[in-house]
C-alpha cells in the first residue's frame, strides 16, 4: 500500500519529509508505544504506528531502518521531535485516530502485522 494512501485512510498530517511520501510503499507495520519492543521486533521497511512523540522515537526509527512514523492520538508534536525527524530523513506524520483504529483500518486495507501468529 503506498504511503500516500496509508495516510489517507488514517487522516493524517504530513509533518517532515513530505517529498518522500509519493516514493514510499508498505506491506507490513509495526505498532507500539514500548521502543524496547520496537527495537527487538520491528524490521526495515515498515510503517511505526505509535502514541509517543518524543524524540526517543524518531532514534528508535533510526537505529531499526524504519523510513516512515505515524503517531496517533495527536494534531501537533514537539518540535524537537519533528527537527530530528526531518534530519534523519524519516517521513513523520500526525492522526488525531486511535491506535486501535489506526491498525483496524490498515490491517482491513491489506496491511499486515510485522509477524503473523
């Protein structure tokens, strides 16, 4: 699914790297709020959905390979966290939806879970 739609379907606001969204296509996400978790599971090339918005985040996205963030539950986030953002390349964007619903629309979309049951 590409980026551009994934966003869409969740009403979210590009906040950083807007130029990448168009260029970006994603089979599968990862969603959580624990970075320890993220950093254990999560692969390249996959879509963080989470609540945070800290900068934590963004060097989590960092260190895994992760090209694109979507935080929930939020308009806005601080600006430090969208400054690193933006200089680590990483697209990061703003949905006021839950996480629950976030990952609901996605998965009914095609969108698969990092590893399956």
């Amino acid at each position: 699914m590409k980026l551009t739609e994934i966003l869409a379907e969740l009403k979210a606001k590009v906040l950083t790297n807007a130029h990448k969204v168009d260029q970006m296509q994603f089979e599968h996400a990862a969603a959580s709020d624990l970075m320890s978790e993220v950093l254990a599971i999560a692969k390249p090339d996959v879509v963080l959905i989470t609540g945070l918005c800290t900068p934590q985040v963004v060097r989590t996205a960092e260190v895994v390979g992760i090209p694109a963030v979507i935080v929930v539950r939020r308009e806005s986030l601080p600006s430090e966290t969208v400054e690193m953002a933006e200089t680590a390349g990483i697209v990061l964007a703003a949905t006021k939806m839950s996480m629950f619903e976030a990952c609901g629309r996605l998965y009914a979309k095609g969108i698969r879970p990092i590893w399956e049951v």
